[in-house]
C-alpha cells in the first residue's frame, strides 16, 4: 500500500442481531445465492429458487419461488418500482397471482448463449429494462432488447464472443448512446450496442481485465470503476482515466458514496503472515479484509478483518451493509462531518480537513471554521505566511480584530497589510481597518501600494473619508486628491490642494473646470487665499463668474505624440492604454481637467489657469445660472486693492445689463471708495493722488441727480442715466475721510448746498478756496456775500491773504444789490476789530450819496404829485361850480364845421360831435333836445360818455377794478413784499393801490 494513504475510522461497524429465527435461518444455512436492494426493501435470492423480501426490521416480510430449479445467481431491482429482475425472471411483485399469492410474473427470456452450458457469471440492465447485458464463463456476452415490463417480445444477440470468462458487464446510457463495458480476465472492451457507433466491433480499453466482482459502476458520474491488485482503475467513454494507487489483493469491488468498498482475500505476507498466524492460529487462512477508502483524498476510512469470506456488499438503507460466508450482517455507517473532522483536528491534517468539507458538500461558512483552525495551527507553529493565507479564507466568519491583533503583536506589517488588503477588497472594512492599512502603508513607505489600493477598480471599497483624511495626514497629498476628485468630492479637492499641497494655481485651475454651483463655494471659501498667491487669474474668474460669462472649462485628452495610429498590434494595445488613461483622466467630473497623481518620484509638469486650453465640445451645453449679488465679492478682495478695482472695473463694463440700480450704487460707491483709497496710498506723490482722484471725480460728475428738486450746479451727463447715483451722503463721508475735498464740493454743488461748500473753505481755512467759491456760486447764491464778509473780517490774516480789493469788492456787491443794511456791515465789521474805518469810508460815503440823491428825487416826485394833485381837485371845483364854455368848432368825429349842422352835443371834457354823428357811432345813445324834440347844445345824455374818451375811462375803471380784487388777495402782496429789495418801498406801492383802504358801503 501506498505510503500516501492514511487510515482513519470514519465508519462505525455493527453487527446486525436478527431477531426472527426465520430470517435468521435463512442467513445462517448459508443458503443465498445472490442479493439486490430497492425500493426500501432488501431482495435475497436463494439456491433454491425462492426469493425473500426483507423490510427494515430485518424480518421476511414476503416469499415465492421464483424457479422451480437452480440457484437465482443475479438479480436487479427497478428503483422506485415494483419490478424485480431474477436470471432471468421478471417479476411483478404488486400483481400476486389470485390462486398462489406470489408475484406475477410479466416476461420470460430464455437467454441464448450458442446451446453451451457455460454459467452466467455477469449481468445488468438498464433502469427501464429495455436493455439487458449477460456474460457467461465462456467468454461470450448477450444483449437482449425489448419490452419485458409488458411481454412485447425481446430481441438478443451474442455481441461478443472470445475464449476469456466474461468476468464484468456494465451498461452506461448518455444520452441517446448506450455504451456496454466488458470485463474479462485479460482485458477491458467497449461497445456501443445503440445510438452512434452501434454496429461497430468493440474496442479494448485496457489490456488487463479483472476478476468477477472486481468491475462495478459509479453512479453518481457513470465511470466504470475497476479493481486490481495494484489499483483502483476509471473508464470513461474517453478511455482510461488516472489510477488510484493502492496495493491490495481485491476480491469485491463496490462504489459507495464517494468510498469503494473493497474485499481482499487472505494472502501471504511472509513475517506479517506469521504474525498473523501465531494471532489467529488455525484461522488465519480463511481472514479476509474488508477496506473503505476515498480515493480523492487518499483515504483509508475503514479497514477491518472479517473471520469469513465476504459474498455480498450492499446499499441500503442510508448505510453499506456485507453478508458473509458464515450467514453474518455487518452494518458500516458514517459517521457525522463533524466527528470526521474532529480526527483530523487531532492530527492537524487541517488540509485534508477541508478537502473533506469540501467533497461532503460542506457550506463555505462552514469551511471558514477550518481554514481559522488550520490558520491557528500555523500561526502557533510560527509559519505566518501560511497562516495569514488561512486567515484569509476565513475572512468571512472571523472577526478581524482576532487576526489584527495577533499580527500587531507580531509586528508582521506585511502580512497585515495583505489581511486588510483582502478585508478592502470584499467589502467588509471599516473605517478604522482603513486607517490602520494606510498606516502600515505610510511605515513601509510603499507609495506604490498606496496608489494600487485607492486606484483599485470597481466599487469603493473602504470608508472614503477616512482614507482621504489618513492620506492627508501622512502626507500622500496627491493621493487624498486623486480619491476626492474620483468619487466627486470636488470641495474637498480643493481643500487638499490649498490647505495642504499649497498648489494654488492648479486649485484655480480645478476650480475653473466645476459646474457654476460647485465652483461658487469652492471659490468664495478661498477668495481670499486665491487672491493672494494667483491675483490675476482669480480676479478673472470672479469677473467672468459675476458678469454671468462663467464656462467650465474642458482640456482636450492628451494624447501622446508618440502614439502609434494603426489599431494592429503594438499600435491598438498603446492607443487602448492611451484612451483608458484619458479617460480616467476626465472620469470624475464632465467639466473637470484632473490633476495628474502619480507616486512622489514621478513630477508632473502642469500649465497654469492662463495657458490652459480650453475646448468647448460640440452639443455640450454651457449651463445656465443667477450670478450672485457683486456685494458678496467685496470681502474677498481685503488687502487687494489693484485686483478689487479691476474687478469693480469689469463689472460695470462688462456686466452692466445684469446688474439692478441698488448693484450699481454698491458698485460706484465701493469703487470711488477704493479711487480714493489709492489716492492716498503714495503720500507725497501728487501725480499718483491726482490720477486716483480725477477718477473718483469722474464717477461723482457722471453721476445724474437723484431724488433732487433743486437745480444742480454742475450739468447732468450727455447719457442720462448712464451711470447710478452715489448716496449724496456716503459721497460726503468718504471724501471727508480720504480728505477728498473735490468730491465734498461736487457732491454739494449736485445738492446745491451752497453754503455748505463756501463753510467748508472757511472751517478749513482755505481763503482762496472761499474766494473762489464765492466768485463760482455768489452770482446764484447772493447770501455768500454777508458770509464772506464776515469771513474775511475774522482775522487779520485772512484778511491779508485775501486783499482789500476784494474786501471791497464785496462791499460794492453787498451796497449795489442791497443784501445788508448799512448798520449791519458795520456791526459786522466792528464785530472782530479787524477792519479800519480806511476799508469802510468809501463804502460810506457811496451809501451817503446815494442816499442823498434818492432823497431828493423822492423829494421831486412829491412835489409833483402834489401840485398834479392840486391841479385835478381844482378842475373838479370848477366843473361842479362854474358854467363851461365850449368853444369847439369842428366835429370830434367827422371833423366837419359845428355852426353849419345843428343838433350838436358837447362834455365836459370839452369834445363837441355833430348829433347824427354821435348817433351813428356804436355803443352812443344822445337823445338831443331842441326845436325838434332834441336837446339843447351843451347837455350830453343822461349816461352818454365822450367816444374819444371812453377807452381810457375804460382802462381807468379796470384798474380800480383790479386793485380792489387784488386787495382781497393778500398771498400776492405777501409774495411781492418777500421778493422785494426794499420792503417799505412795496408797502408803498401796494398801499397806493389801495390794499389798506376800507371797502365802500352803499
């Protein structure tokens, strides 16, 4: 026997104890011929011919005879039927006959076998008896073919014939082909007796054949398994397969389960056979061997002596049972998988172990059970490697951190990195196995491990943030970069590339490949650290951004310029790897150029946001978005005014359309704030500060009024509403804290603060500021004049700087136009001490003579409206007192002669008309007296009125009239008294108009 094989018990043996004395006879008078199972049944032929049923309880349960002569040498029973085959007898054994009770018989063949008297010493069918196979000792094999179930005829042939005993025949049916195996004593043969190839002589397998009993069947695989001394020998349809060595003589062959049962006879070993006798005494020649072995695994599972030949091995039962010679029953059960295992644990055959796990049909988490223990075993033997293999087919029923630890204590980093490897790879790491494998790998250094374990294909398979934080923690930027952007953590990538890798041109760059909603957090989270390390290509992202012109950008794939264009050999496996690395390239984001990770030996060289180039593929939409308030911009720009001004710049140039008027007024009012400031960033250098200044200036002057019903000064801009208004307000305080002076008067002339302009000179003591205000708005604004008067006055210094030219310019101002009484500039004058009675005369006397003349022209004016006066009242007295003599010759109307016409009517304002003259004129109605009828001359109608005088009497009327409405409307006289230069004067006037005088009551 083979060295190889190892023996264990994995059977329990027992012998059976009958109990029925009939059954019991039967076995001990060695009176059975041969035996069958099925159907849950045992079937026993007898040399008699009878047959015996036996049930479970190993009693008879049923006889017949099923020959009246001769031994019944083979029998077959059809499973799950009730059909038995006897040699050769069909018996129905559910149809007994009506007069007997015995089962009925269906079919009998006489087997042809040439008219020779050779026994029968093999036999089979198949399992719908349709064909059945007979071997003889004389070397000759009959098929039969029929339908023997229903006595239909049959049909048999000699298919072979040789001078070898037939010692085997066995039938294997695939699909429509029925292959028959002959066993003789010399040699192996097959043929196909239907289907392909029927009608072909056999074949030999083997030239070395086996004894009878030595060939059965492998139902399970429908091999054709064979015993020799030598070995345990399988024939497929294909020939020949591999022997399994084992070195015994064989005498019963049988396939049971995965095990074949043998039976070796007695022989003779030399000093073993004398030991065995000396044991045995007497009999020692009649001890054979009953063996159980597992072929695949090289197995002896039973091995036992039996003091009688064994006849017959049969299954039944669930269990392998032998008959022997002496009538005896052993029964050979299996023992459980578990007790089975257990005596390879002992042995620490921990392989052997799961190959039997395995062949049982044992589930995988089962088996986990074994590779731990034989993991244990290794591990304990120092042997870590085989260990840590073990440990890793029982991954998934051992808890991790059983294995971890043991590994930690051991410091055996590499197979710990291999375990935790494998926990990655099928899913069932945790966040901390993450941290722990990075760790191991950032000890060893092994940037190449790192990079094949987060570049792995296929699903994630660990806890992402946890190795991006490991990766960033020790170091491995590239990588903690490669794993966000993979996975789309686009934030988080450019965190790692700011906060940690320092790269800032390729975060912009990054930054500019992200979708618009993306890109604004990124880019407001670090505006500022943007701005500081890459202020040009930032600014030019927050203008494109806020003027709505934002576009992700899209970087062509590389494409190696060495790469061949064919797609045969070489060229197609480059041009593939090309295409995959391209494509891992643009794999996280649509919009996103990735940046190039590689282990820290390989240097990538990568171009800046400005000489990026950028495709925009045809049918990629640019997307749509609402581009921010430009207020939330404004703090990102601290400390950087040059950037923050072009930014503000860009936006009223380029985004002027999609900004509301309260973004506009933000807009001029932070970047005159920031003019200013710039301004004021070279003290000294007038240049500078008057170049910021002209521009904040021309925000100020571009600017139209609003919410203003005053005139402004300073004309609006050619464009209205070209530019918003700046707070009048938020104009002053700036220019007032940058000591913007300009902006302080514009943005008062705009409000016509007057006043306010001309105060600021003086509170600054700016006088030739104040003079030059006074010369600007003085003209519209007469009330500057007492102001500057009072200014120029307050100190003996500004007077001198001043001059008394213009000292006395203003008081020739303030004298011609009235604005102060003579009293009031001198208070004013005298108030500071600071003017002489030199800069006063000629004030003075210019007022004097003034005065002087006006007096006596007011004094002309009077004495002639009295004696008009005078002269009017002395015409009434007459009038009313004195006859009137009229003295006209001519006619007022048709200038003709008064004497020649008669009737002639005269008034008293001494105007004399022809009476048909005076009648034919409109509107005069004379009834003349005299000798016809008329009047006499000199007496005018009663309501007649002088044509040549009514329209001045008419006008005369109107006036009265108009004056004594208006005297009832005292907002007008209010209104002229608040217009007028002189006051008294306009009393005068409205006094003479009658507005005082007391209505007349009739």
């Amino acid at each position: 026997m083979a060295l190889t094989w190892r023996s264990f018990d994995f059977f329990d043996a027992t012998k059976i104890k009958i109990a029925d004395d009939e059954t019991r006879a039967l076995f001990e008078s060695n009176a059975i011929s041969s035996v069958c199972s099925g159907s849950d049944s045992l079937f026993l032929g007898a040399y008699d011919g009878h047959v015996h049923i036996v049930g479970r309880s190993w009693k008879i349960v049923r006889s017949f005879r099923a020959y009246e002569t001769g031994p019944i040498t083979h029998m077959r029973q059809v499973e799950g039927t009730s059909l038995l085959v006897t040699v050769a007898v069909l018996w129905a054994l559910d149809k007994p006959a009506k007069k007997t009770g015995i089962p009925t018989c269906l079919s009998t063949v006489a087997i042809n076998n040439g008219k020779k008297p050779f026994p029968i010493s093999a036999f089979t069918a198949t399992e719908d008896l349709s064909q059945l196979a007979v071997g003889f000792a004389n070397g000759a094999v009959t098929v039969i073919r029929g339908d023997l179930i229903h006595d239909l005829g049959t049909k048999q042939r000699i298919i072979y014939e040789s001078d070898e005993p037939i010692t085997g025949v066995e039938l294997r049916v695939d699909a429509n082909i029925t292959t028959l195996f002959i066993a003789t004593t010399s040699r192996i043969l097959k043929l196909a007796i239907s289907g392909k190839g029927h009608g072909q002589p056999p074949r030999t397998v083997e030239d070395q054949g086996c004894g009878v009993g030595c060939m059965s069947v492998d139902k399970e695989t429908g091999d054709i398994v064979v015993g020799r001394d030598d070995a345990i020998y399988y024939y497929t349809l294909d020939g020949r397969g591999p022997p399994i060595a084992y070195e015994a003589p064989k005498k019963l062959v049988s396939v049971y389960q995965d095990y074949i049962a043998l039976v070796s006879p007695p022989t003779n070993t030399g000093e073993s056979d004398t030991m065995r006798r000396r044991f045995w005494g007497a009999t020692a020649d009649s001890i054979f061997t009953f063996t159980l072995i597992h072929p695949d695994l090289r197995i002896i599972a039973h091995s036992e002596s039996v003091l009688s030949d064994v006849k017959h091995i049969v299954q039944i039962w669930g269990d392998l049972y032998t008959f022997t010679q002496e009538g005896q029953v052993f029964r050979y059960h299996q023992k459980s998988l578990q007790q089975r295992l257990d005596m390879l644990y002992q042995r620490n055959l921990y392989t052997l172990a799961v190959e039997l796990a395995q062949k049982s049909g044992m589930d995988a988490h089962q088996q986990c059970i074994i590779f731990r223990k034989y993991g244990d075993y290794l591990y304990q033997k120092g042997n870590y490697d085989e260990a840590m293999t073990q440990y890793i087919k029982a991954i998934d029923t051992t808890e991790p951190s059983q294995v971890i630890r043991k590994f930690l204590d051991t410091q055996r980093i590499h197979n710990l990195i291999e375990y935790l490897e494998e926990l990655h790879e099928r899913g069932k790491a945790t966040s901390d196995h993450t941290t722990l494998l990075l760790n191991c790998y950032a000890k060893l250094k092994d940037v190449d491990k790192l990079e094949k374990f987060i570049k792995s294909p296929g699903d994630l398979k660990f806890d992402l943030d946890t190795a991006i934080s490991m990766c960033r923690q020790g170091g491995y930027y590239d990588q903690a970069a490669y794993l966000a952007k993979k996975h789309g953590e686009n934030e988080l990538v450019v965190d790692i590339l700011i906060e940690d890798s320092k790269a800032f041109d390729d975060a912009l760059d990054f930054i500019w490949h992200l979708d618009p909603d993306t890109a604004y957090s990124c880019l407001m989270k670090y505006a500022r650290v943007l701005i500081e390390h890459c202020s040009m290509d930032a600014t030019r992202l927050f203008v494109d951004y806020y003027t709505s012109k934002y576009k992700p950008r899209i970087d062509p794939p590389a494409v190696s310029p060495d790469a061949p264009v064919t797609n045969n050999g070489g060229g197609f496996v480059t041009g593939a790897a090309n295409a995959v690395q391209n494509l891992s390239n643009l794999l996280p984001l649509p919009y996103m150029n990735p940046l190039a990770v590689g282990s820290n030996s390989q240097a990538v060289t990568k171009p800046t946001v400005s000489d990026a180039e950028v495709v925009k593929p045809e049918g990629l939409a640019t997307p749509t978005y609402t581009p921010p308030r430009p207020r939330t911009a404004f703090s990102s720009f601290i400390d950087h005014p040059d950037e923050f001004i072009i930014f503000l710049e860009a936006l009223l140039k380029e985004g002027t359309n999609s900004l509301s008027e309260a973004d506009k007024i933000d807009i001029h009012t932070t970047l005159f704030e920031m003019y200013l400031h710039k301004a004021n960033e070279k003290p000294g250098n007038d240049q500078h500060r008057e170049e910021w200044e002209s521009k904040a200036k021309s925000l100020i002057i571009s600017s139209p009024p609003k919410d203003s019903t005053t005139t402004a000064v300073v004309p609006p801009p050619t464009t209205p509403g070209a530019l918003p208004k700046i707070e009048n307000s938020n104009v002053l305080l700036l220019s007032h804290l940058a000591s913007f002076r300009t902006g302080t008067v514009l943005m008062q002339e705009q409000s016509n603060l007057l006043f306010d302009i001309f105060r600021s000179y003086t509170s600054a003591r700016d006088t030739k500021g104040a003079i030059r205000a006074l010369h600007k708005y003085g003209p519209s604004e007469p009330q500057l004049y007492p102001l500057a008067l009072s200014y120029l006055t307050s100190s003996p210094t500004i007077l001198s700087e001043a001059g008394e030219a213009e000292l006395s310019a203003i008081l020739e101002k303030i004298d011609r136009d009235g604005l102060m009484a003579p009293l009031q500039v001198v208070q004013t004058l005298s108030k500071h001490g600071v003017a002489t009675m030199g800069m006063l005369k000629p004030y003075l006397q210019g007022r004097i003579e003034r005065e002087r003349k006006e007096i006596r022209e007011n004094r002309r004016d009077v004495e002639a409206f009295r004696k008009e006066t005078e002269q009017r009242r002395q015409e009434l007295e007459e009038l009313e007192t004195k006859p009137q003599v009229f003295q006209a010759t001519r006619c007022g109307v048709c200038g003709g002669g008064l004497e020649r016409e008669l009737p002639v009517v005269h008034f008293l304002c001494r105007h004399s008309f022809h009476g048909r003259c005076l009648r034919g004129m409109a509107g005069v109605n004379v009834d003349v007296r005299g000798g016809g009828g008329g009047r006499e001359a000199g007496e005018a109608a009663e309501g007649g009125e002088c044509p040549l005088c009514a329209k001045d009497n008419a006008t005369i009327r109107a006036l009265k009239k108009s004056q004594e409405e208006n005297a009832e409307r005292h907002e007008l006289f209010r209104d002229d008294l608040e217009r007028s230069e002189d006051r008294f004067k306009t009393v005068a006037q409205w006094f003479g108009r009658g507005v005082m005088s007391v209505p007349n009551v009739e």
